[in-house]
C-alpha cells in the first residue's frame, strides 16, 4: 500500500498540478482582478527584493489581460519570481539601515522585515537574505479594495506600519500607499515600481510601444533591440528568450505631471496608462521576453513619528492600432 502511494504522489500528473497560493478576488463591472497574499508559509512570493503586498496575478479589463507570469518556472524564494505591479525600496545602493549593522546584524527590507546581514563584501539586491523578524501582516477587504497592513518592531532602531490599499474606482486601479515610521531612526528610502506588464500575454516585440510625456533620453545603448522616437520607445523585433532591454531614462522634470506613461499593443489594441503624485527621482527601463516594464522611482523617506503617502492610478484604454492614438475606457 505504500509503495502504491509513493508511486502515485510521484506521478507526473500530479507532480504538473501547480500549488494554489493564498490569494483574493476583486471586480468592478468591466474589471477582474486577482491578488497574491502575503503569507510567510504559503505566500506566492517569499523573497527579500520586493514588498510582499499586493502583486497581482491577473488583471483583466474588457477582455485584455494586463498581468501574469513571465517566466517558465516559479520560484516563491526567488528574488523576482513574482507578477504584477510590485514594489522595492531602496537606500542608495543598498537598503536601510544596512550600511551602519555589524555581520550578523540586521537591516530591513520596507515590506518584507528584518533580515540578517551575513558577511559579504557589499550588498546583494538579487539575493535572497535570512528573514529574522518578519513582522505581522493584516489584510483588510473593502467593497471594492484590499487593504495590507505590515507592522514591523523595532530593531535597529528601525520600525514602521506600512499600508498598501489596492482600490478599484470604475475601470481605475488605485493604489495608495502609506508609510508611518514608528522607529526612532529616520528611514531614508526610495521606491519604485517593477510594474511587469504582461499584455495580453503576448511576446515583447515591436508592436508594444512605451510612450512618456517628456522626450525620453537612454542613458545606455538600446539598440538594435529598441530604440527611441520623439516620445515613444519602441522595440524593433521580438526579444529572444535571454535578450533584454535596460537603461536609464532622463529627460523628466521636477513635477509629478512627468510620473505618466502609457503602455500599448498596436497589434491586440489593449493599452494601460500609469499616473503618480509624486515627482520622479529617477526612471529604469527594463524589459524581458514576455514582460516590459517602465520602473518610475520616487522619495518615500520619512522622519520618526511622521507618515508619508503616495498614489499610483492605472487605467485601461485602447489602442487604436499602428497609428498610436487611443481612447479613454
């Protein structure tokens, strides 16, 4: 009888059935959105690079799928195997509180907790670090919102309650965001979102173009694989599984009217436009064989006993194919 169970729970028909992960479910008339949740056990995503709350694994709006997987295999502890608009914060090069803790100390990562600083010669973004304090997590549904709730003791001198509201608005995806620091020490960050942008599920070739409200100027060399006219970037072929585009961007100026972009596929005709309130600190673009992803950075530092806030709106529109132009949902 054992030797029967073994060989039926090595099976490759059930060694293919996929894990169902901790998730929630949120609609507007013409919106389905369906949204990991952070579970330190259970959770889609376990790593240390991105805020654990509120990635998205589908997003659909009149048909067009906006979110999904990019990668062929799923790895909860990888530093990216997540989806949708995710989040990293940022001090500098590294992250708070990093530069000033002992080896074996530990440093924090806004979304994911305290983590533990092993020896090494500088800091590994791409690196999956020791969670020592994960803090506590709370999530609170709305009518039409999630709510995540990450409190974090202090430790360090680092502390904070973190709020993330994903919030549906007609065919509007909101996101606001809120940062109390609660620790005795100013937390000094930056952050920016990955966005992965998967339309239609569709392969990142020259029908998908990025277009900003300023002149967009790469810093780095985009060509042959994309290039950049006027306002719009655009890809000059289908990427090959292990090619990718990245570069910084400059050319933005010092309001948050530049914290707007519209991402679209000539070719399916769905479209996404991107608005923040915050002024840009900087702009990465980077983009891989089935996701694209404008990454806008702005300044969420904050000083201890204050709260900082910031919002990112989405929209559905249309492509009216290869001429460019679109139209509001």
């Amino acid at each position: 009888m054992l030797e029967l169970l073994l060989t039926a729970l090595m099976s490759p028909a059930l060694q293919d059935v996929p894990p169902v992960y901790p998730q929630a479910e949120l609609a507007s008339p013409r919106v389905q959105l369906t949204v990991y949740l952070p579970d330190a056990r259970a959770g889609y995503y376990r790593g240390t690079r991105f805020d654990w709350s509120g990635a998205i694994a589908s997003l659909r709006w009149q048909g067009h799928e906006y979110f999904g997987p990019w990668f062929d295999r799923h790895d909860p502890l990888l530093h990216d195997g997540i989806t949708g608009p995710v989040e990293e914060f940022q001090a500098g090069d590294s992250s708070v509180g990093y530069a000033e803790a002992p080896v074996g100390g530990t440093f924090v990562r806004i979304g994911v907790g305290h983590v533990r600083k092993p020896d090494e010669p500088a800091y590994r973004r791409f690196s999956t670090y020791e969670i020592v304090d994960g803090g506590t997590w709370t999530v609170e549904r709305g009518p039409q919102s999630l709510t995540f709730v990450h409190t974090l003791a202090e430790g360090g001198g680092y502390a904070y309650v973190y709020r993330k509201t994903l919030r549906l608005d007609g065919d509007t995806l909101v996101l606001d965001h809120a940062l109390t620091n609660t620790g005795r020490k100013r937390i000094d960050t930056s952050v920016y979102n990955h966005n992965f942008f998967t339309l239609d599920r569709q392969p990142t070739a020259s029908p998908i173009v990025v277009r900003f409200p300023f002149e967009p100027k790469a810093t780095r060399a985009i060509a042959p694989l994309a290039g950049i006219t006027g306002r719009d970037l655009r890809f000059s072929r289908a990427l090959a599984p292990r090619e990718t585009v990245f570069t910084e961007i400059d050319g933005f100026g010092t309001t948050a009217t530049d914290y707007d972009f519209t991402l679209l596929h000539q070719d399916t005709k769905a479209a996404v436009r991107i608005r923040g309130d915050r002024p840009l600190t900087a702009l990465v673009f980077w983009s891989a064989a089935r996701t694209v992803c404008p990454e806008p950075y702005v300044d969420a530092s904050v000083d201890p006993g204050k709260t900082t806030t910031w919002r990112i709106k989405g929209r559905g529109e249309k492509s009216q194919g290869r001429q460019g132009t679109r139209d509001k949902a």
